[in-house]
C-alpha cells in the first residue's frame, strides 16, 4: 500500500505534467494565454483533487493484488 505521502507526490507529478499539457492545449485552442492558464489551473486543482481520492480508494482495495 502507499502511504499518504507516496499518493500525494504521485499526484502532484502527475498533475504538473497536466498542468502543462493543458496549458498548451488551452492557449493552442483559445490564442490566450490568460484563458489557457485558467483553463489549466481550474483542470490541475480539480484533477489532483480526484486523482488523490481515487489512488487512497484503490490503495485500501486488495482486489487483483499478489502478496
């Protein structure tokens, strides 16, 4: 199982990467960077959010795990 901590920096990786790519895809469709930053800002808060939930759900799950 991860610990907190473990789930929270997987998360944080993986949610600067989004950042990222959303900020590009935002600015790509939109010309704007104002709205592309806002669009990868809202994305990355809600994304962490439910990415942390999801992982600790699934860490307390012991279904399909080999010991």
């Amino acid at each position: 199982m991860d610990s907190p901590r473990r789930s929270i920096v997987k998360a944080l990786c993986w949610n600067l990467l989004g950042f990222v790519s959303m900020s590009l895809v935002g600015l790509a469709m939109t010309g704007s960077m104002a709205i592309g930053g806002a669009m990868a800002v809202i994305n990355t808060a809600l994304g962490f959010t439910l990415y942390l939930f999801y992982e600790r759900l699934w860490a307390r799950i012991g279904w399909g795990r080999h010991v």
